[in-house]
C-alpha cells in the first residue's frame, strides 16, 4: 500500500511540472501575440492615413511591407499556440487515463480492505487474534498491525477521492483547452484574410511605383547625398564636443598646477620667516613639491556623467522609442531596397515611420550638445548621456538648445513633412565615445520591442 500512495505523489508531482512549463510556454506565446497585435495596430494606423493619398509613396510601400511581415509572424503564433494546445489536450487526455486506471486499482484495493474488515468487524474477532498470539511481543505487533490496516483504509479512501477530484479538474482543463484552440483557430482563420488583402495591396502598389522607376532612383541618390552629409556633419560635431571638452580638461589642470604652485611657495615663504635667527633654515625645495603630481579632485559633474553612462548602459533594450507610434522601415546597416534591384542603402541609424509632423522625443535623461541644421535635410540635436551620444535628425523645429537638460521623453522637434506624404520618417542614431574614438551602435538592441 505504501509503495502505490508513494507512486501516486509522485505522479502527482510531475503532473504539476509539466503543466508548470507547458503553462510557461503558452504565457510567452501569448505576450507574443499581444506584441505583434500592437505593432500591426500602429501600422494599421499609419496605413490609414496614408491612404489618402492617390499615388503610393516608398514610405507607405515599406510601412505595408511591415504590416505585411508582422501578420505572417502572428500566423506563425497561432499556429504555435495551436500545436501547444494540442499536445497540452493529448498530455490532459493521456493523464485522465492514468488517473481512471489508478483510481479503478484503488477501488479495488480498497473492496479488499473492506472485505478483510467485514471478515474481521467483531471487536471480539480482534481480540480473539491478539489473544491467539504465542507471547507477549507477537501480540504487541497483531495490535499494531490492525492499527496500520485501519489506517491504511482510511488513506485509501482520502487518495481515491483526489483522485476522482484530479480526474474532474483535468476534463474540466481539458474542455478549456478545445476551447482555447477552436478561439485561436477562429482567430487565425482573420488574420490569414487580412494578410491576402494586405498582399493584395502590397502588389498594387509595386505597380505603382515600378512606373516610377526612374523617379525612384533619382530620389534614392538625392537621399544617399543627404545621408553621407549627415554622417559627415554628425561626426564633425561629436568632434567639435571632444576637443572642447580635451580643451576644458587641459585648463582646469593648468589651472590647478598653477594653485598648486602658489600654496607651495607661500608655505616655504611662511617656513622662513617662522625660523630663529642664526639657525640655519631648513627648507624644501619648491621645485621638487611643484614636480608632484597633484590628487586628481573629481568634481559633481564628473561623477553624474558617470552615473548616466552607467545608468544608459544598464537600460540597453529597454529605451523608450523616439517617437510615441511608429514603425522601423528601414533598419541600421547595409539594407536592400524594396524596389530596385541590386540597390542597397547604408544606414547608419534606423529610420522609423510614424505620423505627418509628429514630436520626436528624448530616449535617455542627457544634456542638448548640439544643434545642427543641413539645407534640405532638416534640423538635427545631440544629446549627450556620459559616454553615449543620441542623435536626432529630420526635424523640422527643434524645442530645445544647446546646454538644455534633457528629461526621458521630453519632446526636442517635431518631424518635417514631404509634400504629398501622409507620414514623416525620424532618423535615429546612438554613438558611442570610447577613447577619443566615435562608434556607432544599432539603435534596434536598445530601444524596447
């Protein structure tokens, strides 16, 4: 009897287990789900102004193509959350039949200890059997023994009815889980019409803009120049702040040598008149203490730098996005182009679509560095956190000025808007100063998803 209620915890506890992960896995799916739920809503959003426009735009092209990209990607979900809905439906159905063959095998041991206690139901009949033993010991170990079957039947009677608890709980489950399958069946089945419209769309548009070819080229090289332009402009003014700040650093020491070098000599000018006349005056040379490297005084503005490098370092992946709603339509590096074959574009940000005109916003706690403005191009801000610099570019007025204290979130511009586009593009870029050396990072593993 020991062994079988040892064998049902045990089962018991695995079962548990299981459904710990299993119920693990379908939560991460389901955040999933909710993600790109959200992000085909912002998409939808900005495809629903822009198509008031008649002629499609490579703005739109590519916000589409997200919409597009996001939906296949909940479809993939679905049928994810499908798969681990079944195999959870096939684990509950398998574990309803353990639990049924388990709970008939304790019926039956339970009528055997029933029968063996009818068999035995005289307290004369107990006595009889203790008294029947050959000495005192032997008695002892009859009594204990009727004790443990009593026992035993009344643990029987508690484990068969978990068991029949157990057995409700997993059909009740069980039915959830169809459910739940049926509800993400339904749910796939809209998603997979909205896709082959938004295809539908997408290929439209492709014709679209193929006529204008040649448009397109010429609009990729003006944007090329522009690009190039803004990198150069970019690392010129990132520059300009180092060597400003080098120019700062070399003062400030200049200035405490100097400091140094006068309480150096007003101390040996107070040692001479102090000494008795006719002793020999002992004093030490001014020069050898000037020659001493003095203590290096870390001032409050150092250590808050140091505080916001640490801090902007510790919130990688977690950045609020530039902008309130938007879509990434072209991401950092070497990107294809959506059109033209064999063109490809180098990005040294992201750029994200989002509304006409919309407020671009501070991602960290920083200070305003520089403001730039490049003809056609729009207007750019710098903000510094310590070591890191973010760079905000495509603007068409600028809220903040150079020595500005930034807040998280804090509007700095609003976006320029093209002449026949529903939606304005922000440019984004972090950079990284290490060593007088200016490196650029992937703002994609540093904003949240």
């Amino acid at each position: 009897m020991n062994l079988v209620i040892k064998l049902f915890i045990l089962t018991f506890f695995l079962g548990i287990h299981s459904a710990g992960w299993s119920q693990k896995n379908s939560e991460k799916l389901r955040k999933e789900q909710e993600r790109l739920e959200k992000s085909i809503s912002v998409t939808k959003g900005l495809l629903k102004k822009a198509k008031l426009n008649t002629e499609a735009t490579l703005s739109e092209l590519r916000v589409l193509e997200n919409q597009v990209k996001y939906r296949e990607e909940l479809l993939k979900n679905f049928d994810s959350q499908i798969r681990s809905t079944e195999l959870k439906i096939d684990q509950k159905k398998q574990q309803i039949i353990d639990l049924e063959e388990k709970l008939q095998h304790l019926i039956y041991q339970y009528k055997e200890l029933l029968l063996y206690a009818y068999k035995h139901r005289s307290k004369e009949g107990q006595w009889m059997y203790i008294f029947a033993a050959k000495n005192y010991n032997e008695a002892v170990k009859r009594k204990k023994y009727l004790i443990k079957i009593a026992e035993l039947q009344r643990k029987q009677k508690q484990i068969i009815v978990q068991h029949q608890r157990l057995i409700s709980n997993e059909k009740t489950e069980l039915e959830k889980e169809k459910q739940s399958k049926i509800s993400i069946a339904e749910q796939k089945k809209i998603e997979k019409e909205d896709l082959l419209v938004d295809k539908k769309e997408q290929e439209i548009n492709y014709d679209k803009l193929k006529k204008a070819e040649n448009k397109l080229a010429a609009e990729m090289k003006l944007i090329e120049n522009k690009k190039i332009i803004l990198k150069q402009r970019i690392k010129e003014a990132i520059s300009a702040e180092l060597a400003a700040e080098e120019s700062r650093r070399k003062a400030n020491e200049r200035k405490n040598t100097q400091k140094n070098n006068t309480n150096v000599a007003t101390q040996n000018t107070t040692n001479s008149k102090t000494n008795v006349k006719g002793e020999k005056s002992v004093t030490t040379s001014s020069n050898s203490i000037a020659s001493e490297t003095p203590k290096k005084t870390i001032t409050i503005s150092e250590t808050r730098e140091v505080e916001l490098n640490q801090n902007f370092e510790s919130n990688r992946g977690r950045l609020p996005w530039p902008v309130e709603r938007g879509t990434i339509t072209e991401g950092y590096g070497r990107q294809p182009h959506p059109k033209l074959k064999e063109i490809y574009t180098n990005n040294n940000g992201v750029d994200i679509s989002t509304h006409r005109n919309a407020n671009v916003r501070s991602v960290f706690d920083g200070e305003v560095t520089s403001v730039l403005s490049i003809p056609g191009a729009g207007k750019i801000v710098i903000i510094k956190h310590g070591n890191y610099r973010t760079v905000y570019s495509n603007l068409q007025e600028v809220y903040v000025g150079v020595g500005s204290k930034i807040k998280t979130k804090q509007a700095v511009g609003s976006l320029l808007s093209i002449d026949g586009e529903a939606l304005s593009i922000s440019h984004f870029e972090i950079h990284q100063v290490s060593n007088g050396q200016i490196n650029r990072m992937n703002p994609s593993s540093w904003i949240t998803r």
